[in-house]
C-alpha cells in the first residue's frame, strides 16, 4: 500500500514538472516569435525605409532649440534630488550609529 502511494505521487510530481517545464518554454519563447513576426510585418508596410531612415539619421539642428532641453533638466534635476537625498539619510544613520564612518 506504501508504495502505491509513493509511486502514485512521483507520478503526479513528474506531470506537474512536465506541465511546469511546458509553460516555462512558452513564457520563454513566446516573446521572441511575437518579436519577430511584428518585426517582420513592419518591415513589409509601405514607407518602413522612410521611418527606419528618419529614425537613424540625426537631425543636429534640434539641439539649438532650448525646448528639447526642458524636459531633460527637469528628469535630471528630480533624479539628482533623490540619489542625494538617499545619500544623506544613509550617512546620517551611518553617522547616528556606534559605527565609524570613513569618507
């Protein structure tokens, strides 16, 4: 009777590892095919030359226009305020604690 149960349950363990191993491989592969069958329907749409060449060539002149840099300073400047808030909080718990601190 033991087993029967024992080898009844490495059968139910070896179908769910099967059934595991079968979703893995989907989840895997799956965004890969998808990646390139979209890939290549893109590539086949009337003016795809055109958009591949716009978007690989650089238009320099918009690097004069201080719109361009708006959006930057402001991603950077909120990135900015909290690594070095981050910082300060780490340095002053560091420093609040019976560790020493070298700088």
């Amino acid at each position: 009777m033991a087993t029967q149960r024992s080898s009844s349950r490495l059968v139910c363990c070896h179908f769910i590892h099967s059934f595991v191993d079968q979703v893995v491989y989907f989840t895997v592969l799956f965004p890969y095919v998808l990646l390139t069958v979209l890939l290549i329907r893109g590539a086949t749409l009337p003016g795809s030359a055109d958009g591949i060449a716009f978007y690989l060539t650089p238009d320099l002149s918009k690097l004069r226009d201080p719109e361009v840099f708006s959006p930057f300073l402001s991603q950077f400047s909120f990135f900015s305020a909290s690594v070095l808030r981050h910082i300060v909080v780490h340095f002053l718990l560091k420093k609040s604690g019976e560790q020493k601190m070298f700088i």
